[in-house]
C-alpha cells in the first residue's frame, strides 16, 4: 500500500486507516514521508497498531514536520505496546509539529503512548502558545498528575492580564 502510494501521494482516499500487530520504523517513515508530499492535507489518519519499536510514533512525526501544512486535520494513534514504556523523546517532537504556524492539525488523540513525564507535557502546552488550529488534543498516557493542569489551563486562559486572557488561545477544547 505505501509503495503504491509514495509514487502519487496525492492519490490517497481522504481518510486512512492502518490496524497492523507491528510496524518498524522504515514503514512509519515511509507513511509519514507520503503524507508530507502531499499537496493539501487528508482529513483523518488512524493508526491502531499493537505493537511498534520505541522511536517510531516519534519517526512518523518527524517526516510530518518535513511539511507541516499536509499533517492530516485529525490524527488518531494508539499503540497498546508502548503503554509500559517511556515514550521517549516523542514530546520533543511532537511539540515541534505542534508549534509549527503552519500546521493544519485540528484534532490530536494519542492513547498507548508510553509514559510521559509532566515535564514533557508542560513542553507540549508550551508549544501550543501561538498554535490556532488545534481545536482537540487527547493524549493517553501513564505518568501525568494534576502538575500539568496548570500549564494546560492557563494555555486555555491564562488570567494574569486582561491582554494575556484576550491573546490566549481559545480554539483548543
């Protein structure tokens, strides 16, 4: 399926969804690198895999950031077999996605992910401050406590001004 589509990415169907037992990097590349050609975005992209290698949610979004304005509108991924592990560097890329101005995500759920510490949430909310697209963000994952509603609150509203409550950002549910 990738190799038939990775010749004319914009032939793909307007939703995509892949339920595999694994997939290794060299797939995720190659699905992320697919999407970044395309020359408008799909509207939903579902990925349901029980198991990946450790880096390779991270892999798919680093391809994406290669042109941020073809990330999907709406991205689903659940991995049932990182929910045991760290996911490593994974908020470091997904924040760059994130925090792109010309990224189209609208909706964001990640479940199975691995363990995310609050500090890496904090990174994510941190990188959300300019984003105006991203009305829905889900994520799932093992490791977070109430530490993180604070910065996500205020990424909401943050109230410490008057100017500060009118530039927040009003678009994320």
């Amino acid at each position: 399926f990738v190799e038939i589509f990775s010749a004319h990415p914009d032939y793909l169907p307007n939703d995509l969804k892949f339920e595999k037992y694994h997939v290794g990097n060299d797939v995720l590349q190659a699905m992320g690198n697919m999407l970044a050609r395309r020359i408008s975005p799909i509207e939903c992209f579902s990925l349901h895999l029980l198991s990946s290698e450790p880096d390779g949610i991270s892999v798919l979004f680093r391809e994406l950031l290669v042109n941020p304005i073809a990330t999907p509108r709406n991205i689903f991924i659940t991995c049932r077999a990182l929910e045991r592990e760290s996911a490593g560097d994974l908020h470091l890329d997904l924040a760059e996605l994130l925090g792109s101005h010309s990224c189209c995500l609208e909706v964001l759920h990640l479940s199975g992910i691995g363990q995310i510490s609050d500090d890496a949430m904090i990174y994510i909310a941190s990188s959300l401050q300019g984003n105006l697209t991203l009305k829905g963000l889900r994520i799932h994952a093992r490791g977070l406590t109430a530490g993180v509603l604070n910065p996500l609150s205020t990424l909401l509203c943050d109230t410490t001004t008057i100017s500060s409550t009118y530039n927040s950002n009003h678009t994320l549910k």
